[in-house]
C-alpha cells in the first residue's frame, strides 16, 4: 500500500466540508465562491494543475451552506473527478479569450444559475479571490460580494482527524528531506544542487512540489528572504533551508533548519545567531498550549537581543493547513492582529524566526512545525539542530 492511501480520503473530503458549512451557516452565509487553491481542494477534494490554477480564474467552486457542493473544472480535467462526492461542471472561464467581457458574462450567468438551483437567492456573495472581470460581470448581474476570509479561516483552523494523519504522513518525508539534503552539503555543491535535492526527495515520496526556493548559503543567508542561485557553498559557510514544501494531498511544511558546511569551527557571529535562534525557538514552543491567546503569547514570548530585531521574521507563529494561515503571533513590538483568538488542540502551527545582524555576512533561519496537543504541542518534524555549531 502507498504512504499516500493510508487517509481515508472521503473521511477527509466530507469532515472539511463539513466545518466549512457549519461556520458558513454560524456566519450568515448563504453560499461561497471558491477560486483559491487550497480553498477548492478544502471544500471538495479536488486538485488540477494546482500551481497553473492559483494564478489563473479557470476552476472554482460553489459551496452552499446546505448541501452539495458545484465544482466548476477546468473541461479537460473533469474526467478527474467523477468520483468525488460533488457536481462536477464545465468551468466558462474569461482567461485565454480576446473577447473577454463576454466570457465573464457567460460565467456570471453561470454563477447566477447555480445559486439559484441551489436554492440561494442571488444576491450576496462570499468570494475568495476574483480576477476584475469577474468581479465585474457578477456586479452587472446585481451580486453583492463579500469577502470569505472569515469563513474559511474559522473552517481552517482546527484540523479533523484525517489532517492530522497527513501531516504526520507528511513529516516522515520531510524527515528524509532534511536528511538527504544534510548529507548533501559539501565545498562545492551549489545553492541549486541542493534545492534538486529536496524536490527530488519530495516528488519520490509522493509530495506535490516547493513553493519557494528558500536554500541559502554564506553571504547569500543575510539578510533573509533571498532566493537559491548558482553560488557553490564553501567550507566554514552556513547553508540554510526553509523547506516549504507541498506534501501528500496539498499539506504544507514550512520547516526551517541551518547547517554549517565542512570542519571549520563556526565563527563566534555564527555560533551566537544560531544559539540565540535556537534557545528562542525551543522556548517559544513550550508556551504553547490549548487556551493560551495569541495575545498572551506574544506578551509572554522570549526576546530577541536588539541587534537581530530589524531584520526579525513577519511573525512569531503562524497557523499551518493547505498554505500559511491564520491565526498569527507577531512580535511583541508589533500590532497583534489575532490577540484575543484562542489556541486549540489539533491547530497546527509554524513557530520560526530569523537571526541576522544589518550587515552581517552570515544569518540563521530556524523553524518547528507543530501540532497543539491536550499536553502542549507535538513536533511533526523532529529533525536535529546542528550539533556542529551548538557545542
């Protein structure tokens, strides 16, 4: 039996969908319009060419509070999804046409024909995400749009059963992802070279694809948020990884690890960045727990010296499904958008930073994905630290 076969995946598809109703009805909401990627997959199970379709408007779905959900597929990918428990249809998409506003018509009739077979009274509607002419077709058919964010990350955040059976599923390959690309490290090897070794791994197992390609090295690893290139790692270099990653059925790990490359000892700017990184990391953990608030969180959080501050990470934490998603802790410095939201068990969560002086030659990034437990949280992928640089 494959890895990927273990999760029942109707259990999965009917549990999302149904906390995707229940908070739609809790919310008022009488029907969605699903363009969103993960979105799509949460309410029906159904993933096509997810990269393509998360830039283009060419499938979506249509979720009423009650009952079955309208998936509108791209025509030649229907054949997909005769077997999911939805209403597979031809997607009239505007995209890829010269007479645009026309085909937008088409789908705003669509649209606006469904809801009514559904039972839903055109005339407000909870969208996602929406390219302008559809926006303004389903406007000129008299729709009111609302946004839906505040339904699907309600849904989102507690994750059913199956969910966590996939993440767990899911870290047994980021485990061999971190290995393989560990061992890989070498005087020499280029920044891409490594990055083939972590989508390697991933596709083997049976995961999706990286959504970013985050595998950094000496200069390159300050200041963060820069991107592989064709640098070769030298000896004495730091290298890190921010996996993010797409596994089995679209789970997402953002799983973040720095190494140091050959047997120099690391340098004492090396050496503090990844200790400071590291003992905040393994703090930051173990305050989380069923019924803490964001906000006390954030109050309680460790702190970072000074000198690593303006270049610090967007959050503390962020919540982890199908993408990155909401709730958030940002740093106590920082507007706390979430304060008052409440952890709960079976909320998976990201708890990362970045550590690197303006300046500086050499950054560290680190980061645990976890899953909050009754007893705290759970690791899901309990990959060592770098021995090398914290002794």
């Amino acid at each position: 039996m494959l890895m990927e076969d273990s999760v029942d995946r109707a259990r999965l598809r009917i549990g999302r969908l149904e906390r995707l109703q229940a908070a739609m009805r809790a919310q008022g909401v009488e029907a969605c319009l699903l363009f969103n990627e993960p979105n799509v997959r949460y309410a029906t199970g159904a993933s096509a060419m997810p990269i393509w379709s998360n830039t283009t408007f060419v499938r979506c779905a249509l979720v009423p509070a009650e009952g079955r959900t309208l998936l509108f597929e791209h025509p030649n990918s229907m054949h997909l999804f005769r077997s999911i428990e939805a209403d597979v249809r031809p997607m009239h998409a505007w995209e890829f046409y010269d007479d645009t506003e026309a085909h937008a018509a088409t789908f705003a009739l669509q649209t606006v024909a469904a809801l009514r077979e559904l039972g839903v009274t055109p005339g407000r509607l909870a969208v996602d995400r929406l390219g302008t002419p559809g926006f303004l077709a389903l406007q000129r058919e008299g729709i009111a749009i609302v946004d839906a964010a505040p339904v699907t990350t309600v849904a989102r955040e507690i994750k059913t059963l199956e969910e966590v059976a996939l993440f767990e599923l899911n870290g047994a390959i980021l485990m061999e992802m971190l290995a393989q690309f560990e061992r890989a490290i070498a005087p020499g090897v280029r920044e891409r070279d490594l990055l083939a070794v972590l989508a390697d791994t991933l596709l083997r197992r049976g995961g999706e694809h990286l959504a970013t390609s985050t595998v950094c090295s000496g200069p390159n690893t300050n200041p963060w948020r820069a991107e592989t290139t064709a640098r070769a790692v030298e000896p004495g270099d730091l290298v890190y990884v921010d996996t993010d990653a797409v596994g089995i059925e679209g789970y997402f790990f953002c799983v973040s690890r720095t190494f140091l490359c050959g047997d120099r000892p690391p340098t004492p700017a090396q050496r503090d960045a990844y200790r400071t990184a590291h003992d905040w990391l393994l703090a930051m953990r173990e305050m989380i727990r069923p019924g803490i608030t964001c906000g006390e969180l954030a109050a309680k959080a460790p702190r970072l010296p000074r000198k690593y501050m303006p270049q610090r990470y967007e959050v503390m934490i962020h919540s982890i499904g199908l993408e990155e998603e909401s709730p958030s802790v940002a740093y106590p410095d920082d507007a706390q958008p979430n304060g008052d939201r409440v952890l709960q068990e079976n909320m998976a969560l990201v708890v990362e930073l970045y550590c690197g002086e303006v300046g500086g030659r050499d950054g560290v990034k680190l980061g645990d994905q976890v899953l909050v437990t009754s007893g705290g949280v759970k690791v899901l992928v309990p990959y060592p630290y770098c021995d090398a640089i914290l002794r």
